[in-house]
C-alpha cells in the first residue's frame, strides 16, 4: 500500500515484505471470495476433477484452498515463506489433503513445467498480485503449460479499502497518507487501465477468448475488519510495532465518521484468456 509503484519491487528476488505480523493480518482479515466466483470459473473453463489448477501470488490461499474440492489438486506459489506457512495452516485445519504451497517468485514459473509435465495446468489465478509481477513474461510462460480450454484468470477482487468512493474511505485514505507521508494512488492492479494492459498482454502471449467476467455484491465491515484489511497491505517495515499497533487502530477509529456503516460494494473482475486445441 505504502511502497511505491510496482516497478519499484518487481519479482526476482523473494519476499516483498509481507511477513509476520501482516501476513497473520492476511489470514485473518483479507477479503475473501464468495463462490460465485468459483463457479464462474469452473464453468469458463470446464474444470473437473482431473485437473490442475497454480494460484500464482497465493498468499494465505483465498484463491487456492476454496478451488481445492473442486480439481484433484492446487499448486500455490508465494514469494513470502510466512504467507505459505499460513496457507498450509488454514489448509489443514480445513481438512484439504491436495494443496501444495511452493516457495517462490513468478519468476520461478516456467521451472514448474518440469515438475508437472507439459500442458498439465488446467488454469492458473492471479489474485490481486499481478501488479507485483512481470506480467508479460509470466503469460508467456504459462501458455505452453497449459492443457487446450485451460489458460489464465487474472482476479481484481475489489477497490483497495482506501480508494473507494464513500466518506468512510476518503477520510481512511487522508489519514493513511498523512500517516506515512505519501499520496495513496496505486490501485493495486483493480484500475480498467491496468486490466487494459493485462488484456493486451494476453492477446500479445497468444491467448484467445480475452474477456472479463463479475462477480457484484455489498458487505458491511466491522471497524476490526477494515482495520485487519488496512495492516495487511502494509508492508512490515512499515506496520507499527506490537506496542504502537493500539494507538494506531485508535487514531485511524478517530478519523473515520462515527455514525457511518463501512460498507463495501464489491466488484470481482476475472479477466480471462484461454489456450486454442493447438496451445498458445
């Protein structure tokens, strides 16, 4: 959230500083997806439980443990060893016996080809992490890894808490930029400017059917949740520390209006691509 633009800690090297306390913060309080946006896909790319499906950017498995009981097995990629050790958490309390979390960037991509075989990827997401990644490259490597119907689904899940168009937001966004001494532009990868270039880029790495599918619904947010939300997009460095963390959550309490529900409209964008019966 704080950091800078992407290209300021593009991938390659691992961990982007989403450990420790943040990551618990991920587990626990970043937005979700509702199953919707399972069947959504499932049905756009004629999943079954023969296939294969790589979260690439996984996180702490929003993406990756809910696909599980749907394909007979999920690969999920993280630059960020905290970030997979809660994934694996929340796997195993859920009982998933066919997930499989692997320690690296997007860069480590194409070496997953020797590992799985040659077209063996029925899809790979992207969810909300693209904007960290090379995404031009990552697409090109994926294509030849993937099995004829299968491709890509790169998942906007929303406006950042900070961006959005209410009081609540706007008076969030003031104090999280007064507080860190920067102006919070960066849309995280959910503008229509980036999925435009996403979609170009697809085209370009030769993925046909290139179109975007939605997922709408509203949530009302309670203050522990948008501030959980808030502390999972800040970098570690960045998060104040255990001592300072309830003075924090008390000043960005103060800012916000007092009387006003937190209510998000959620918009989940899945752009999609997909491999022809002769590969990409």
């Amino acid at each position: 959230m704080v950091s800078g633009t992407a290209d300021s800690r593009r991938s390659g090297a691992l961990s982007l500083g989403f450990s420790g306390a943040v990551a618990e913060y991920y587990a626990e309080y970043r937005r979700g997806y509702p199953p919707q946006v399972f069947d959504t896909l499932e049905e756009a790319f004629g999943l079954s439980r023969a296939d294969v499906v790589l979260d690439a950017g996984c996180g702490t498995g929003q993406l990756a443990v809910p696909f599980a009981s749907r394909v007979r097995s999920v690969v999920g990629v993280d630059p960020e060893p905290d970030m997979l050790r809660l994934a694996r958490r929340t796997a195993e309390a859920q009982g998933v016996r066919n997930a499989t979390w692997v320690l690296g960037a997007d860069t480590d991509i194409p070496a997953l080809g020797g590992l799985l075989g040659e077209r063996s990827l029925a899809l790979t997401v992207i969810g909300q992490a693209l904007h960290w990644m090379r995404h031009d490259e990552l697409f090109r490597a994926v294509g030849p890894l993937s099995r004829a119907g299968g491709g890509i689904a790169v998942i906007s899940n929303g406006t950042p808490l900070w961006l959005q168009d209410s009081p609540w937001s706007r008076a969030l966004r003031g104090f999280l930029e007064e507080w860190f001494g920067t102006t919070l532009t960066a849309t995280c990868g959910t503008s229509s400017h980036d999925r435009v270039r996403y979609a170009e880029a697809l085209r370009s790495a030769g993925f046909g059917g290139v179109r975007e599918l939605f997922v709408e619904y509203s949530d009302e947010l309670s203050f522990d949740q948008l501030f959980g939300g808030v502390c999972s997009a800040i970098p570690a460095d960045r998060l104040p520390g255990p001592d300072d963390r309830a003075a924090f959550a008390e000043r960005v309490r103060q800012v916000l209006p007092a009387d006003e529900r937190f209510t998000e409209d959620v918009r989940v964008t899945m752009l999609v691509g997909q491999v022809g019966d002769a590969g990409v």
